[in-house]
C-alpha cells in the first residue's frame, strides 16, 4: 500500500463536522490501496468532544501524537475562565477587558493561529518520520491553518509530494474580522497564504466558490472535494412516528452570522396555523437566546437543546419533520457548504435553510431535490415555502444524486483528482 501522511488538528475525540472529514477518508483510503497514518497533537483545545466518532478508527490506523502548547492555557490562568469559544467571539461591550485584549493579541500576534506553536517541533519529528517510513504524500488540512505551515517546511526539506486541503477560506474567513487585525497582520495573513497556494502541489478545498477565490488569490489549478455522508452511519436509525406537532430542527452554532431573524417572524405565523416545536441543538450566541426566552411566542415553541453526540445527531435529524440549515450572512457565504449539509441530504427529511439562493449550498440541495435555501431577507418566501412542504405530504429526493456524496465515493473522487496524479 503507498503511505499518506495525513497532518491534522482535529481527530477524534474531537467532535464537530471539522474532524469527520479525513477521518471519513482515513477510513475508506485502504479499500482504495492507501495507507493513512494520522499525525495530530496528543493534548489538543477544542470546543466540542464526541467519544461515539472513535468507532470510525480503526484498530489498524497508525495514529502518531505529540504534545502541543496553546496560549489558551495562559490565557485561561490570568483570568480564571475558560477561552472563548471560536464560533462566539464577538466585539460585545459584556466583554471584559482581559477578554479584549487577548482577543486582539489572538489576532495580530499569533498568526495564522494559536496552533502556530507546534509547526517547529513538529517539522524536526516528521522530517526524519518521513524519511524512516518512506513517506511519498503529506496531506495538510486547516483550519487551523498552521497545519499548512507544517506542510509548507517540510516540502522544503523533503521529497515529498504536498497536499494542502482547505475546508475552510483563509484570509478571506468571515470571521477573521472579529479579532481586529491591524493591516500589518491582513497583509502577513496574506502572504503566508500565498506561500501555501503556490508551494502546495495540490490544493483541495471544498466549495467551487471558494476554489474561485482562491484563484483570485493565486491563479492555479485547484481541486474541489466536497464533504459527505457514510452510509454505515445511518444504520439502525429510527424514523419519526406520527405526532400532532411538526418538528423542525436545527445543528449546531448560531451566532451574529447566522441570527435567523426572520425564521423568528415566520414561526409566529406558522404557529397560528399548525402545531410546532423547535429544537435548536447546539451553541446558541447569549443574546439571541436572551431575546427568544423574552418572547412569549417563541418562548413556547423552541427548545434549547445542549450539542449532542454524532451518534445522537443521526437519530434527532430522523425524529425531525424539517431540518433547518443556516448559512453565514456574509460576504463569502456562498461557498459556505456545511458538512452537516449531506447528512441532512442522506437522512431524507426536507431541507428549509436561508443563505444566498445562488450559493454552492442552493445548488447541492437543488440537484438532490432536498429542500429549499431562501433569501435571508425573503421572510414571506420562508412562510411559503415551509407551508408548500406541509401541504405536499410526498418528499422525493434524488437518490441516485444523493449517493454521489458518500464518503466511499468521495474517497474515490480524492484518489483519481489528487493522489493518483
């Protein structure tokens, strides 16, 4: 079997959508004749943990860890409370000062990340890794996206061919904004991209919108590779039975970019029509939930769920009449796919999600017949269309679409555009 190196941050226990995808690939590479050997940091800072993902590592899978410091510790000591968590960090005046500061510093003095610490010691372990083990391919994903510059040195010092897997935009990021970088840190954002785009010999993201940004950043041939769904994972999961009250639900953050303002307005028309319930799983950004709590309307139908297992994921998408898919209201939305899209696609239950009607998200959902994405500003299209779903009774999607995105096939996509070159 030839050997990919696999460099990524976020591995199992580590939950979210961001771990699933090279582990999905990790685990369908050898049916393909690839040898995947996951390198990631023993003791790692992240928001989300999600034991039920370790069934996908298998017993054969060389999982190489080693120690990483993160400023988050420091920062932790001085003030007595846990960091931010990513997706929450805004410029609000509830902030503290301490939390201010260190969310400037975050973003104009640890570039591209807080993980930035780990690329030199982890360059001298796999530099000589590498020419031990006959090693032919390294794979970078990020973010964060100092997996790259991992990536970037060790092409430099070995014969290696380099791919670097963007799952999300660099500069570009919507929410680089919210640690007020100076022009000093864009401008050395930039430039590290551009040494990645140009030094990389192959670079996947997941988006033709995105791959069409990055074009604009550096003209060069980019590969495009969605994220997926695994068949085996929706094994033994239970439909919904009949009930009086049509259940919609949604996954994960909501935050300032993605405040349903008028999914709000329509739950309380719909309410006077039909029974609902509401169940929001996940992160929830204080003030949008403060403002539902105080509304006696909304108050009464929408339950605030704590994030939950991908096992349990699986089961609540099945329970659910409708599922709720919000896309960043913000300048690169377009290219904005969430994982999450094709498990809602693979559960078969209609899709209702608001973001840009001519997005890469819209034209997924389109082409498998799964749903509909509405303007964020079309409220009265919302209404409607959550109506037209309730009214019609028959959901059709495309099967024979929908299964382009399994993991298997996606692995086979990744094999053919990128590795076997």
């Amino acid at each position: 079997m030839k050997k990919v190196l696999i460099i990524t941050y976020y591995w199992p226990p580590s939950g979210g959508g961001g771990v699933q995808r090279w582990l999905k690939f990790s685990k369908y590479l050898p049916e393909f004749g690839y040898e995947p050997i996951i390198f990631t940091p023993e003791n790692p800072d992240f928001d989300i943990k999600d034991d039920t993902l370790l069934k996908d590592v298998s017993a054969d899978l060389e999982v190489i860890k080693l120690p990483i410091w993160e400023p988050y510790k420091l920062f932790e000591k001085i003030t007595g409370k846990k960091r931010p968590s990513q997706g929450l960090v805004q410029s609000s005046k509830k902030q503290s000062l301490l939390t201010k500061i260190a969310i400037w510093l975050r973003g104009n003095l640890l570039i591209p990340d807080p993980r930035k610490f780990w690329v030199k010691p982890s360059v001298k372990f796999l530099t000589k890794f590498i020419a031990d083990n006959k090693i032919e391919t390294v794979i970078t994903t990020g973010p964060p996206h100092s997996m790259h510059l991992i990536g970037l040195k060790l092409k430099s010092k070995s014969n290696i061919k380099w791919v670097a897997d963007f799952r999300d935009p660099w500069s570009k990021w919507d929410m680089l904004e919210n640690f007020k970088l100076s022009k000093l840190a864009k401008q050395r954002h930039r430039k590290l991209e551009l040494q990645i785009l140009k030094n990389a010999d192959e670079v996947i993201t997941v988006s033709e919108s995105w791959a069409s940004e990055f074009k604009n950043i550096y003209n060069r041939k980019y590969q495009v590779i969605t994220n997926g769904y695994d068949d085996s994972d929706f094994e033994n999961v239970e439909s919904k039975g009949k009930t009086d009250k049509v259940v919609i639900s949604h996954f994960g953050l909501i935050n300032t970019f993605r405040n349903p303002t008028i999914f709000w307005n329509a739950l309380r028309e719909l309410s006077k029509q039909v029974q609902l319930e509401v169940r929001l799983y996940g992160t929830i950004e204080e003030p949008i939930k403060q403002f539902v709590m105080e509304d006696t309307i909304l108050n009464g139908l929408i339950e605030f769920r704590p994030p939950v297992s991908h096992k349990e994921v699986l089961q609540a998408y099945a329970q659910s009449d409708i599922l709720l898919l919000l896309l960043n209201n913000s300048a690169n939305a377009k290219g904005h796919i969430p994982g999450k899209l094709f498990e809602y696609i693979a559960s078969q239950r209609p899709i209702i999600g608001l973001g840009p009607v001519d997005g890469d998200a819209a034209a997924i959902i389109n082409k498998c017949k799964a749903g509909e994405i509405i303007s964020w500003k079309n409220e009265k299209g919302l209404v409607e269309a959550i109506n037209d779903l309730l009214e019609a009774g028959i959901f059709k999607p495309n099967m024979e679409v929908i299964e382009s995105y399994s993991r298997k096939n996606l692995t086979g996509n990744l094999i053919q555009k990128v590795l076997s070159n």
